[in-house]
C-alpha cells in the first residue's frame, strides 16, 4: 500500500528526512502524487534536511547559507534560491572530488615577476596574499589577478614565512620578531592591511601558525609560545610559553585544545596550550610493520607538461586531461635501485619527521624520505602502544626530492567527499583520501599533479592548500615578462634557466589553482 495515501503528510516527511537523496529523487519520479508531494508541496523541507552540513541552524529561507563556511575559489553559493539546488550543487562537487579520473580546471596566476614564496587565498575577501623570493609582500584580486595592495622589497625580508586567518597577517622580520597586521580596519581600502602588533623574542624562532584566533610559535630553543589574538582593537597577548624538548624543526600545528611540535627524528610532540603539560608523544617508527603501504613514483606524461603560461585569465583555464593515477600497495616501498646495492630509503626508525597536522581526529605527518605517517584517531594513539598500532599506517613514497629542509609542505582538509591529503613527491603532489573512518582506503586511488610545467624545472613547493572546491600551490614555470622589468635575480631559479635565458621568459613561481567546482 503507498505510504502517501495511508499516512499523515507530517509522518511521510519524518521517513523521508532519514531517505538518502537517491531515494528521494526516485520517489519523485515514480508517480503523478509523489512528485507533488516532493517537487511542489514540501520541496524546500525535503532538500534541506539532505543538504550535508546543515546542523548549525541554518535558516530555512536561505539556502544559499549552508555555503557560508566553504572556502571556495568559485562562487559556489552565490545565487542558490532553493535548497533543492544547494543539493544539486552539493552534489555535483562532492562526485567531483570523487571521480575515478580527478579532472580540475587549472589557473595560473603570476604574481608580479619574482617567485612566489608563501602565499595564503582568502575567499571572502576574494584575494590571495603573497611573499616572495626576493622580499616585499603583494595583495591579488583571486577573480583577476589585479594587484591590490603592496610592501616592498624593503619592508618585508626575502623568504618571509606567512600566516593568516580572517583578514590577519602574520610574518616574520629579522631578529626573530613577528609582525602582525590587519585588513577591513577603518580607512583601510579592499586589500590594504595595517601594522598592529610586533612581537619580539629572545630566543630563536624556528616556525609559527595562526588558527583559532591563536598563534603558535616555535623556537628550537626548547620553547613554544601560544598568543591569544582577540579581536581588533585589542592587542595579542602571550597566553602560555610552553617548554618543549630541544631540536623543534620548526613545523606546528594546532587544533583548538592542542599543539603539536614536529621534533625531526623524535617524532611529533603534543601540548595543551593552556596548561603547557605535554598531552603525549607520536614516534611514527612504532607503527606495526602490516601497517606499511607503498605508492611506487608514476612516470610523467607528456600531457602533464606545458611550456609557457600566460597571466592569469579566468577565461583561459586549462582542461587536465586527468591527473595521473597512483595506487596504494601493501607493503614497504622496494627501495633497491636496479644495479645499485645501497638502500633509497633510511630505515624508518631514522627517519626525520617534519609538517605536521591535524583536522579533528586525523593526524598526518611527513618525513624527509618520503614517508607519510596517519593516525585516524590520534588522541587515542596517545594512549598506549597498542591503541597507537591500532590506528596508525605509515605510506613510503619515493625518496630523493629535496624539498625537505625548503619546508616539505604538507596539507589535511575535510571536503564535501571526506578528507583529503596532499604533500610533495619529486615533482609532483600526492593527492590521498581518505574513508569515512578517517582511513586510508587502498582500494581507491591517488593522484598526482605536477608541480612545474617541466620536469627539469622542478623547485620545490613552498606553500600548498586543498580546499573545499580546489587545491592551490606554488607552481614553477616560465614566467611572460611584464613591461617593468623589476625582476630580482633568483640564484636558486637562474641555475636552472642557464645563463642564455632570454628576455622575455624566465623561470619564476606562480600560484597554480586546480579548480574541481562543477560547471554550473
Ligand atoms: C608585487 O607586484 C608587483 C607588480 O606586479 C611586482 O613588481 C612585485 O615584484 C610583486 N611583489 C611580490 C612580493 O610579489
Ligand atoms: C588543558 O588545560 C586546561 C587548563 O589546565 C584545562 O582546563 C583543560 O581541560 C585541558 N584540556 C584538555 C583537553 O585536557
Ligand atoms: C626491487 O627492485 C629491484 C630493481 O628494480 C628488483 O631487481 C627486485 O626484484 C625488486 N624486489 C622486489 C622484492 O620486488
């Protein structure tokens, strides 16, 4: 018997706040009185209860709400007026992150003539800010690529580490002070940013992040210290210096309770940042040896490779033809090269752990051989032996990129589809997913993005993000001379472009955008 004819409206909409949106759009379609009921009477009821992240009160009347937290380089919630059509959306993106053959759209937005250094996107003000190789700090509109606002050259030092968060800046100058700035203050126009703070130390700073209005920072000195950043026009103040072990590399992270220190070959170090007590240690070498996986490096295609590019044109994104596959194999990576006795890799116990993070119960991690160590659930690896074996893996993934020391960029993210990892390998970034559980599922695979338009003009990565339609990274390539020839000689990247480089073209670091929004 139809439920529709048997059952009050209020108990058909109860079982079908708990269908999936399959069921839902099938019912629609099977009779004249379903499709009434779901596509006319109490459309907006249905597809909002289906809309994915929609705990936090989002208000009936605005779909386009349950957008308002995504970090998204399209306007992926701009002009959505029913919450069947959030739906739609929601849905396009997430078959888009999981498509067996991962197939951004890619930008390239070149940032004046100097390579990029670090950069971080923020979406709703829709602009990226950038260091660079030679010094100076630039603001570029996300949409055009227009320069909004800038330092220069004599402001801000040659490979300044930036950190933002919601329209605050935070970089380092000489004699380990941090500098600390802020947009939207008043007299300030879209992109200008304005010195509020400086915060000196007297020991040797290593590393610093801001998230959770909270800045860490990180000395090799046996320090850390966690500043509380409350909002303008107060000024940042020192919560808890943390005493830590000696030999911090300088990569931190934190969640809204903890910090976690990388600590090189001692692993990873987790505090509580109110309190400073040591919360516990992660030593990846611990993990059970049928927890080891291996992904063996994928030979480059030629497809993968582009000679030139030009400034950045949103009308000129560039189809992947897919981005290389890689697969997840059980076991440790074969690390005897043919004709050569001497192991790649060092044994794991000698590994040096560097970048660092944590989303909610992951932990990842990545070593300077290579190797990617994953807790899904890293307060209870903190536990004991036993719990850590429990829920830890480690992936061995080709050695003999040098992008270690340069930062060896790591980088967790949950999108509509599950969280994703990505990191650096040779020249390419490792893009990985993870199941439900918040573990590695072999049985899906990774991709691989090239991270320069030419083997031979691999630089390593100096700052990458995945987000909640996109992943950006620094990109290597030849760069189109623009009219004022400011370029700053680079020794690093001129080595490799050789002396008889000509005018107009030269090796630089742009910022590459690998866009998986769907086409609306
Ligand atoms: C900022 O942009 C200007 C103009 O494009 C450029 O000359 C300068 O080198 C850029 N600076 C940085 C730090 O990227
Ligand atoms: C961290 O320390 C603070 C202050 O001692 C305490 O109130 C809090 O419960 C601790 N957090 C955790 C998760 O242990
Ligand atoms: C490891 O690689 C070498 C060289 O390619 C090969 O000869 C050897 O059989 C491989 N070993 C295993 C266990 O696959």
């Amino acid at each position: 018997m139809d439920p529709l004819v048997v059952l009050p409206a209020e108990i058909v909409l109860r079982i079908l706040h708990y269908a999936s949106l399959g069921t839902v759009t099938a019912l629609a379609q099977s009779s004249r009185p379903w499709n009434a009921f779901i596509e006319s009477a109490h459309r907006e009821i249905i597809y909002a209860s289906k809309a994915p992240l929609m705990q936090d009160a989002v208000s009936l009347k605005e779909p386009g709400q349950c957008f308002r937290h995504f970090n998204t380089i399209t306007r992926l919630g701009e002009g959505v007026e029913s919450w069947k059509e959030a739906c739609r959306r929601l849905i396009l993106l997430e078959r888009s992150w999981r498509d067996e053959k991962l197939n951004p759209r890619e930008t390239l937005i070149q940032v004046g003539n100097n390579p990029v250094w670090r950069f971080r996107p923020d979406f709703k003000r829709r602009f990226i800010v950038s260091t660079s190789h030679a010094g100076g700090l630039n603001v570029t509109d996300i949409d055009t690529g227009q320069l909004l606002w800038s330092l220069d050259l004599g402001t801000v030092r040659r490979f300044a580490h930036l950190e933002y968060q919601d329209g605050t800046a935070v970089w380092d100058r000489f004699q380990n002070t941090l500098e600390v700035w802020k947009t939207d203050l008043p007299g300030l126009k879209r992109g200008e940013f304005r010195q509020v703070a400086l915060l000196p130390h007297d020991v040797i700073t290593r590393g610093f992040q801001l998230s959770y209005q909270t800045l860490c920072v990180v000395s090799s000195e046996s320090q850390g210290f966690v500043y509380d950043f409350p909002p303008y026009p107060e000024k940042p103040n020192l919560r808890k210096c943390i005493e830590i072990e000696e030999g911090a590399v300088g990569h931190l992270d934190q969640d809204e309770e903890f910090v976690m220190y990388s600590m090189g070959t001692q692993g990873y170090h987790i505090f509580n940042k109110t309190s400073g007590e040591l919360q516990g240690h992660i030593h990846p070498h611990m993990v059970d040896p049928s927890e080891i996986y291996h992904i063996s490096h994928p030979i480059r295609s030629v497809t993968d490779e582009q000679v030139f590019f030009t400034r950045y044109t949103p009308a000129q994104t560039r189809r992947h033809e897919g981005l290389t596959r890689l697969w997840i194999e059980n076991g440790p990576l074969n690390d005897t090269v043919e004709g050569s006795e001497v192991p790649v890799l060092r044994k794991l116990d000698h590994d040096e752990w560097g970048a660092g993070m944590v989303n909610g119960n992951t932990m990842v991690g990545f070593s300077r051989d290579g190797r990617l160590v994953l807790c899904s659930d890293w307060r209870r690896a903190l536990r004991s032996q036993e719990d850590f074996t429990a829920v830890t893996c480690v992936i061995e993934c080709d050695p003999g990129g040098d992008s270690f020391d340069l930062g060896g960029w790591l980088h967790l993210h949950e999108t509509v589809s599950g969280k994703r990892i990505i990191f650096e390998i040779k020249d390419s970034i490792y893009i990985l997913s993870l199941n439900a559980n918040g573990k590695l599922d072999i049985t899906k695979p990774g991709f691989a993005a090239p991270t320069c338009s030419r083997s031979e003009l691999a630089v390593p990565v100096s700052f990458m993000g995945v987000y909640d339609d996109c992943i950006m990274n620094t990109f290597t390539s030849l760069g189109v001379d623009s009219i004022d020839s400011g370029w700053t000689e680079d020794d690093d990247l001129l080595d490799l472009v050789g002396s008889d480089a000509t005018r107009r073209h030269f090796l630089t670091k742009a910022i590459r955008t690998l866009n998986l929004a769907p086409e609306l």
